[in-house]
C-alpha cells in the first residue's frame, strides 16, 4: 500500500544488527514499534524504530517494511506494505533494529510493521502501534511597557507557533464587565489591533503599536489561533486561545524652568526646562512682557504679536516649529530630561522685565495646531530682566558729539568725527572715523591702534573706563593725495554713562 504524499517524509534509515558466529536453538520470531520523541510533536521529525529478533538460522536474510497511516487505518497482517519509510533487507543476525524518520501535522496514525524471511515470501510477524503526534499550536501574548500609560506607545506581540498554516487574531477592550474574551474573534467585539492575521507553518510572531485608544484602567488583551481562511465566528475553527491583563495607568506630567535673573542687553543666559512625561506631550517655552504679572493658561492664549518663543526645532520639511516633542513615546524611550534654552531667542527682545512661560500641553490630531490644546503641566514661569544697554556719550575737546556703547568689556559703534590740520591747504579737514568693536582690560583701560589703506589712515585711541565715566585721548592721520596730508593732534573726549 502506498502512503499519501503528504504524510511519506522518509530522511534517515539506520540498522543496528547482532550476529552470532555460531549454531544457537531456534526461538521465536519478536518485532514491537517505538517511537522518539513520544509522543512526537505535529510539525516536527521523529523517529520510528521496528526491532525484535529472528527465529530462523543466524545466515537468513529477512525483510523489515514499516508504513504509517492515517487513523483510523486497519493493515493487513498477512501482506506487508513494501513501499513504507521502512523498507529494508538484513541479514546474518538473531536481533535486529530498524529506524525511520518522518514528519507528520498534528493527529492520530497507525504505525503497521512486517517481518518477512526471504525463503519464505509470507510473513512472519506482524505489529501495529497507534501513534498521537501531538498539536503545537499555541499563541501568547506580551507587553512592553507592563503597565503602562495611557496615551503612551505600548508594544504587544503575539507569537506561538503551528504545524500548518493558521490565521491569528489579537484584540483588546476594556475589562469592566469581568466577561473574559469571546469563544471567538469575531463574536468578541475588541477593538483589532494586529494588521497582518496570516501565518505559514511554524514560529511565527507579529507586533503592532498601539496608543491612546488604551483608556486608562485595566484592558484585556484577547488572542485566538484559528484554521487558515476560517470564518472568525466559527467555534470549531479555534486552534489556540490566550488572554492577559493590561493595566493601563494614568500619565503624569511635571514641568520646571530655571535660569538668570538678569542678562546684559547684547549677552545671552540659558534658560533649562525640566520635564517629566510618562506618555508623549509638546513643550512650549515663551517669553512675554512682565505686565501680563502671571502666565495665560496656554500657548495660544498668549498670543503672537508680543510673545518671542524659545523653543525651535526642525520640523522634518526644512522649517522650524517653536515647541520641542517630549515625553515617553515608545517602550524604550526616557520620560525625563531637559532642554536648554537661548535667552533672549535669536532675534532679540528690548529692555525690559519678561516673564518666561512653559507649558507641557497634549499633541494635536491631524493639522491642527498645537498652541491651543490641553495643558498637562503648567503654565510655570521664570521672571529675567533684560538690562538696557550701557552706553558713554559725550564730546572731544574740538565739541564734537560722541560715545559708545559697552557689552561686558566690548566697546562698541566708538566713531569719530575731528577736524584735523593739513599741509596743502589752507582750512581744516575732516574725517568719519569708525572703530571695530575691542575691548577694555579688566582695569577698564582701553586702547586701539590700526588705520586703513584708505588714504592711508592711521589711528591711535587710549582711554579708561571707571564706574561712570570714560576718558582719554585720540590722535588720527591720513594722506588724501600726494599733495594734502592731515593730523588731527591729540584730541581728548569725556563720556557719561547712561543706563545699566
């Protein structure tokens, strides 16, 4: 008889046979079936041993067949399948032990075994042996983070393993009633959260994201492994179930700023937001005129016209968004940490008294913006005052107008308009002198010397700044052409100090 195709998968034959070099009394003919692993598992080789002993003289060949049917199957004892796993002629023994190996789903076979002497074509003995290879078919669940938050990204996968190919199915809903899952998916009524249901023959494995559709409280998690192209609704279908619990917590937020005081009119301070976030949330940083005396309830409420935000990044598209995405987003991702902030922003802000406000406020959905959304933390405020510049003005000793302006120790905008005396002609000339930024030593003193190659320039100015006041001294030269040359001498200037 020949077995079914999809059941022969015939990889090894091994014989282990006992000889005796001398004349021993007949004794009965024996032959039983074993198998390994036992019980064998669906999907999966195992081996089928026939062994026994002969009853002839040790120098006879005899024959070993073994097949394996599906159950129920009833073999003929007198008529041996020669065309099974096992097939095989052994000779000059008393003992005997034939292996096969063979891979079968999942069920209930009937293993048949023959022993045949080749002088005598009939049988000699015959045994069967029912044989349940057992079903792998399983599915589990697991979940990271365990609990976990509400709004926050949980990963949950499934996996198990078949001999066949199957379909899986994962759902989750809320565990108020204490029901328990469905006898199947599609008479459950949980929310899906698997995309891809259709697995080969095997480990398999599937995860998936799922976000704020997990209300806070405890969520059942349902998994089911059915028959490939079953109806989800047929009970006879279902191969494998599974269920666990979820607790789906509520998120906390907590935001803090800190940062200077007081920051020069051209310098800059940093100003750090400290957050916490167990699920995914926007920070907004804002400055505002210190006249509002307290925060607005949210970015939005803060308006755009006289609010400057700290906050930018890049937006993925080559532009900038002022709020910073924070917070737990996925298993493995921090729900601490800080962000530091310029102070004034890039593009500046006047004197004056600001108050800096925060928020950690919920993501928006779709396009919408997300000034406006609901506020998790917040507002929290940090008050800077941003002095006016230092500026020292006065005039030289010829009465000119002058001064500059002071950023720590760095003079800035210092011009200068003398008159000076010049060979070649008979009145005064004048000359716009404007200086580089430098700087004055800690002591206050201060000095430049340099000029330009226009018309020759050449420029020596000394100077010391104390408490509130400037002084010194200039002298200036420069070639207008060949004939005219002019020097101004050594002119003096006073300032006063205003603001700061």
């Amino acid at each position: 008889m020949v077995i079914p195709g999809v059941l022969r998968r015939c990889l090894a034959l091994s014989v282990i046979a006992g000889a005796l070099g001398f004349a021993a009394p007949a004794q009965a003919a024996t032959i039983g079936i074993s198998t390994t692993p036992s019980p064998p598992v669906g999907g999966q080789a195992f081996t089928v041993t026939v062994s026994g002993s002969n009853d002839g003289p040790p120098g006879d060949n005899i024959n070993v067949y073994a097949n394996l049917y599906p159950a129920p199957y009833s073999c003929d004892p007198a008529a041996a399948d020669t065309g099974g796993f096992i097939a095989t002629s052994v000779s000059g023994i008393v003992s005997y032990s034939v292996s096969g190996q063979t891979t079968q789903l999942h069920g209930t076979y009937v293993v048949c075994a023959w022993l045949s002497d080749d002088s005598t074509p009939s049988v000699l003995k015959f045994a069967s042996l029912s044989v349940t290879v057992s079903d792998p078919t399983s599915i589990s669940l697991s979940v990271s983070p365990s609990p976990t938050y509400q709004g926050r990204y949980t990963l949950i996968t499934a996996s198990g393993n078949s001999d066949e190919g199957i379909d899986a199915y994962v759902t989750s809903k809320p565990d108020t009633s204490g029901a328990g899952c469905a006898p199947t998916p599609g008479q459950d009524g949980g929310t899906a959260l698997n995309q891809d249901f259709d697995y080969s023959a095997g480990p398999w494995s599937d995860g998936g994201y799922s976000t704020a559709s997990l209300p806070a409280g405890t969520t059942l998690l349902c998994g089911w492994v059915m028959a490939t192209g079953a109806a989800s609704n047929d009970p006879s279908q279902v191969l494998a179930t599974t269920s666990t619990q979820l607790t789906v917590l509520t998120p906390h937020y907590s935001l803090s700023l800190s940062g200077p005081t007081t920051v020069g009119y051209f310098q800059a301070g940093t100003v750090v937001a400290s957050w916490h976030g167990d699920a995914p949330a926007n920070l907004i940083v804002t400055a505002i005129s210190a006249r509002a005396h307290s925060c607005p309830a949210n970015r939005a409420k803060a308006g755009f016209t006289h609010a400057a935000d700290l906050v930018s990044v890049d937006d993925g598209e080559g532009g900038k968004q002022p709020w910073a995405g924070v917070g737990a987003y996925l298993p493995t991702d921090p729900v601490s940490g800080t962000l530091r902030m310029r102070f004034p922003p890039a593009y500046g802000l006047s004197a004056g008294t600001y108050l800096v406000c925060g928020w950690l406020q919920a993501q928006p959905s779709g396009d919408s913006s997300p000034a406006g959304t609901a506020v998790l933390s917040g507002p929290v405020s940090l008050k800077i005052v941003v002095r006016p510049p230092v500026t020292y003005t006065g005039r030289d000793s010829e009465g000119q107008k002058t001064g500059f302006t002071l950023n720590g120790r760095t003079i800035i905008g210092l011009s200068l308009y003398p008159h000076a005396r010049c060979t070649g002609v008979t009145f005064p000339q004048y000359n716009l002198l404007n200086f580089p930024n430098f700087r004055a030593k800690k002591n206050g003193a201060f000095s430049f010397v340099g000029g330009s190659s226009y018309e020759s320039t050449r420029v020596r100015v000394y100077g010391h700044i104390h408490r509130r006041y400037a002084s010194g001294w200039f002298t200036a030269s420069w070639r207008e052409n060949a004939q005219i040359s002019c020097n101004t001498g050594r002119i003096t200037f006073f300032f006063r100090r205003h603001g700061g």
